[in-house]
C-alpha cells in the first residue's frame, strides 16, 4: 500500500483523475513538482496538466515557474488558453513577461477582426502593428496579415 504522508509524484496525478488533488500538495520540494508535472504531461489530459500549473504557479517563485511552465510545449498553449478564457489582463503580462508574443499578437488580431466599430478597430490595428514592428523576427507572418487586413478594409470603402 501507497504512503500518503510522503510525495508520490504519480499517485498524486492518479488521485487527480479521481477529483481528489490533496496529495499534490505532499510534492514541496522542486523536483517533485518537476516529476508531478510530467506525470501529469504523461496523462495527455490538459485538465490535469493544467491543475498542475496552477498548482507550480502557487507554488514556484516567478522565475522558476516561467523556467519550467513557460518554456514547455505541452504547458504554454494549456496555460494560455486558461488565462485567455478566465483572466485576459493576466494573459497579456503573461505572454509579454515569458516572450510569447506571437500568442499574444495572435489574440489581438483575432479581436480586431471581430472588432464592430471602425474607430476601435482602426486603433487596436495600429496598436498591434506597431508592436509587430518592434518584433519583426517573430511577428512578420503576423505583420503581413496586419497589412493585408488593413489594405481589405481600405478597398471596401
């Protein structure tokens, strides 16, 4: 039988499955937090993974969170959506802390095409391709669409 009183990277992630996430808080020391995490990425269920990063985000100092959740390819999307859908302010300072600035221009291009009104939209367009202006290196794909997007509008008038 599994000891509960000492970190068990695995069953913690085996008890999540089960709606009972208790047992992640025995993980304290960072490398059982790091094995928490890819057990949890062993799982494919991003439920779980994100329970985990909400977990590392609470429980890692800032440096350490963006080292090991910023920089993985399974956690970002994950983490980002989160963000997205439940707190859009902790989104942007998030993508621009870590350097995720495509997913960030990304989102702001998303916005400004569902953008109504002209004003705002002629605005948020501007605002966005400066900030892909001062990106060139990652965001010239994103720039061009921009471009595009821009040069439509000013046909349809």
């Amino acid at each position: 039988m599994e000891q509960l009183d000492k970190p068990n990277p695995k069953l913690a992630i085996e008890m999540i499955a089960k709606h009972k996430d208790m047992y992640i808080y025995l993980c304290k020391t960072v490398e059982t937090k790091l094995q928490l995490l890819e057990e949890a990425k062993l799982t494919n269920d991003p439920n779980i993974i994100l329970t985990i990063i909400i977990f590392l985000n609470s429980s890692l100092n800032e440096n350490l969170f963006g080292i090991i959740v910023m920089n993985d390819k399974i956690c970002v999307p994950i983490y980002l959506q989160y963000l997205l859908a439940t707190d859009y302010e902790n989104f942007e300072t998030c993508c621009l802390k870590y350097g995720k600035l495509k997913e960030y221009a990304k989102e702001k291009a998303k916005q400004i095409v569902l953008m109504r009104n002209d004003i705002e939209r002629d605005k948020a367009l501007k605002m966005c391709m400066e900030f892909c202006e001062k990106h060139p290196e990652e965001l010239n794909q994103l720039y061009l669409l921009l471009t595009q997007l821009k040069s439509n509008k000013s046909n349809k008038k």
